[in-house]
C-alpha cells in the first residue's frame, strides 16, 4: 500500500496554512451535511463567497470535491451544490468479537462498498497484524479500490485500551500490545485504536439510537458489558482511556470468579457467559425445557440467541434466566442513572435482542433501587442498528481524524 501522509508539523506562510485549515473544515462540512451550496459554505465558515468559490475550484481541480449540480433556489439565481466524490475517500473498518473479527471499506458517506468480511482471528493471535494486512489487501483488489484512495484503518477490539498510544493492555504478549504501531508499520497508513464498547457507542451515538442527545449512555451487552460515555455530546474516554469498564463493576460479595480474575463482577451475573453457565446447570439438575431437551447431548452449542427464541416460544427455564441477568443488569444500571444522570440509556449487542423479556426486569429493579426523580428522566431504548453499530463508529471516528490531518499533498 502507498503510504497516505498524515498532518506533518511544517512551516509555511500564514495565508497558506489558513487557506488548508478552510479546506479541511469545507470537505467535513460536506461530510457531516452532504451536498452543500456556496453561499451556505461561506456563512457557516465565516469567509467571503469569492475566497469559497476559489478554494472549491482548487479542491475539484485535484479531485477532492465534486460539482453536484444546481439545487432549488429561494429567489433569484439557483445555487451550485458541492459535495465529496463518492469515490474519493475511503476507509477500513474492522470491529472484533471474541473469536473473530469482521472488516469491510467504507466511503466518507459511510456506505459499505465492500461486503462485510469475517477474519478467524482474536486480540492474542500472534498473525493478527498479517491477518487483517491479508484481508484488507484482498478487499482493495476485488473492488477496485486503489491503494491511495484509503486514508485510514480504523480498529475496534476488546480490552483496556489507550487510543493515544495504540496500546491494548490486554493483549497478554507485552511485546505484541502496541497492535497501533504496529499496525501502522505494516500498512503504512493511519491507524486508530480504539475499544469495541467506546465504537459501538460512537456507532450509536452518531447514525442509530443515540442520535440527538447530549448525555448518553450506550452499552453493547454480550460476552461483556461494554461501555461508552457521552457527556454534553463528547465520548468520555478518561485519563488513560479506560472510562467504561461496566462489566467490573463489583455487585456479589465474594461471587463466581471473572475473567479479570476478581469475584462477584456485573459481568458474572448479566452476560452471554451467565446465560450458557446457567443452561449448563439446567441439563446437570435436568430442568423441564423444550430447549434442554434439544440440546442436553451437546450444552456446549448452546447460544444465546438459542435461548432468546426459546423464551420467545413460551420456554419457561429459559425466560427465567433472561429475567435473572435482565434484573442483574437494572442493578448495574442503577448506579449508573444515579451517577451519571444520562438522557437515554441505549442498549445494544446480542442481548438487547431479548427486548421486553429483560426490559421487564430492568424497569423492576430501576423502580426498587433508583429515587424515582433521576429515573424518570432517563429513557432506556433497544439499538436498531444490529452488527454494524461498531464498524459506522469506527469508521466515523477515523473520518474525524483523517479531515482533521488532511494536508492536500
């Protein structure tokens, strides 16, 4: 891949760094609000209509911006519209689960020019570097993409995470936990680093359920629970960039054994490992369930979303253990509306599919642990956005980077 230059520290006259400061806040603009007049231009950028139209020509004369045509006019002359060609900018996404990871290209509109595909790897892959080059360099060849209009990778995946550095912490080799470094050597391109919760909320915060509130909280509820922090519409990271880790919040007194290798974790009581833990016992104390009865020879492939359909079917064990984690997780979201005093509380991943049958029990022990003036003013919505909520977050998050570093070399 050819290497895209990013922001360098340079010297240059005044005029000239102003005129590439307008530049880049032109392009985000037509990001952010598609096609755009002239006139609209100068008066959002504050500039005179003569140094708009001359900084546009000089961006369609190199291909970054794209003549759209005239649009309705409000009296007098039609305006010409400006836009960012569909073709121009792109970027990879890559969002990891716990056994794999999915990557795809997207353009600046934030549409999905490649298929999603799916990669057999995990953060403790000793190939992961060469894995996602590999798949990254077969999605550019089999669309026609080329290797100069990709501007960035943008990485999502589970762990503690600096996105300053690049560091993920909870890559076990040490050697290998700046995976933004290297990362960046291997593709020669910009590269962000960021955690799978903090994209998923970015994801939801920008294009799903989220969208127009300030103070949001946004929980990707799976194998963890994942979570991103909006505050006055900034993502809050904190110092280290650690803000969110709801799963090790801890709520059981000397309770089962977490992976972070303490007791009684939220994580312990309210995920997809408590669901298949308590399937598990079932087939051992052989509960009355259609679906233990399924699956009694084999309780290893058992999913979630195989005991979300079951409750779905009136499978009573089943809407049992949905009820249990729904009214774990209202206790863990107690503190949090407390705390935080967020507008909406967005829940997405795998188990937020299970809607009412943890809605129920979430509202019942919101109603039990909250003083009822801070719950009332927080709404608790379902993501419509699915799977792909961490890849638009992510590949949004890399978009901002890259319009803010664009030198226009």
């Amino acid at each position: 891949m050819d290497q895209i230059k990013p922001k360098k520290n340079k010297t240059g006259s005044s005029t000239e760094m102003n005129k590439i400061s307008q530049k880049r806040k032109m392009l985000n603009l037509m990001r952010t609000n598609g096609v755009i007049s002239a006139p609209d231009l100068s008066k959002l950028l504050k500039i005179s209509l003569p140094t708009c139209i001359m900084l546009l020509n000089d961006m369609i004369a190199t291909g970054f911006v794209k003549n759209f045509g005239v649009g309705e006019s409000s009296g007098g002359r039609k305006p010409l519209l400006y836009g960012l060609p569909e073709d121009r900018f792109y970027v990879i996404s890559c969002d990891f689960s716990r056994f794999s990871a999915n990557m795809a290209i997207l353009n600046s509109y934030h549409q999905f020019v490649t298929p999603v595909t799916e990669i057999d790897t995990h953060i403790d892959d000793p190939n992961i570097v060469e894995k996602l080059y590999q798949a990254a360099n077969m999605l550019l060849k089999e669309n026609h993409i080329p290797a100069e209009k990709l501007y960035g990778i943008g990485v999502d995946m589970p762990g503690l995470i600096n996105s300053g550095t690049g560091i993920n912490y909870t890559i076990k080799d040490k050697k290998r936990q700046n995976i933004g470094r290297d990362l960046k050597h291997r593709f020669s391109k910009r590269v962000y680093i960021e955690n799978d919760a903090r994209m998923h909320a970015f994801g939801e915060y920008y294009f799903g359920a989220a969208r127009g509130f300030k103070d949001a909280i946004i929980i990707h509820w799976s194998w963890g629970l994942g979570l991103g922090i909006f505050v006055n519409g900034k993502l809050c990271s904190g110092k280290n960039g650690f803000a969110g880790e709801f799963s090790h919040i801890p709520i059981v007194e000397n309770g089962e054994l977490c992976i972070c290798g303490k007791r009684g974790c939220l994580e312990t009581i309210a995920s997809s490992n408590t669901i298949l833990s308590r399937i598990k016992q079932g087939v051992a104390t052989e509960v009355v369930s259609p679906l233990i009865n399924q699956i009694k020879e084999h309780p290893e492939k058992v999913t979630p979303e195989d005991v979300i359909n079951s409750a779905r079917q009136g499978d009573e064990f089943c809407i049992s253990i949905l009820n249990e984690i729904g009214t774990a997780m209202g206790k863990g979201l107690a503190y949090i509306i407390q705390l935080l005093n967020p507008e909406v509380i967005v829940l997405s991943g795998p188990l937020s599919k299970a809607k009412k049958y943890v809605l129920s029990p979430i509202q019942q022990a919101l109603n039990r642990l909250c003083l009822e003036k801070i719950s009332e003013s927080t709404t608790i919505l379902i993501s419509d956005l699915g799977d792909q909520s961490a890849m638009l977050g992510t590949s949004e998050m890399i978009f901002q980077k890259v319009f803010e570093e664009l030198d226009f070399e």
